[in-house]
C-alpha cells in the first residue's frame, strides 16, 4: 500500500512496522517519524486506525489468556516473511 506521495518515511517502512509502533516498541525518535507519517498520509492512518480496532478487539476477547514468550516473534517474523514474499515483483 502507497499513497504514491513521498515522505521521508516510506509507507511500506511504517506498514512493516506498525506493530512495533502500536505495542510502544520504538524509540521516542521513530514514533515522531511514524506519527508524522499518519499526519500526510492517509492510506497508512486508515491502515493504522484498523489495526488499532484489531488489536483492541483482541486483547478485549483474549486478554486474559497467557500466551508462550516465543510466540510473538513468531507470528510477526512470518509476517515479515509474507510482506517481503507479496513485495516480490512477478511471484505470488
């Protein structure tokens, strides 16, 4: 996803890193840059605002649940692995 403008922050580094900014794991440097972003660009602030809702009806639905420490860097490296594979021009 790109709105086709420029930014200093490219979309795909902020979709690549949403969760990172939503969980406040970035430093205080990078969120401004993320924040600035959402500011201009308003295909990754829809992005963002949906992941919001998401990860809010989760932890609403499943928060309570205790979840093994290697999990989430499983999930979020095969997501990694998704975006790099769906950024591959000609390959599905």
């Amino acid at each position: 996803m790109s709105c086709g403008e420029p930014h200093e922050t490219a979309c795909s580094e902020v979709l690549d890193h949403l969760y990172e900014f939503l969980d406040n794991e970035m430093t205080d440097v990078e969120r401004v840059k993320f924040r600035e972003h959402f500011d201009e660009c308003s295909p990754c602030l829809e992005k963002y605002g949906l992941e919001q809702a998401v990860k809010k009806l989760v932890h609403r639905s499943c928060g309570c649940d205790d979840v093994p420490d290697d999990l989430r860097g499983k999930v979020l490296g095969r997501i990694r692995q998704l975006r790099a594979a769906a950024d591959v021009p000609g390959e599905a």
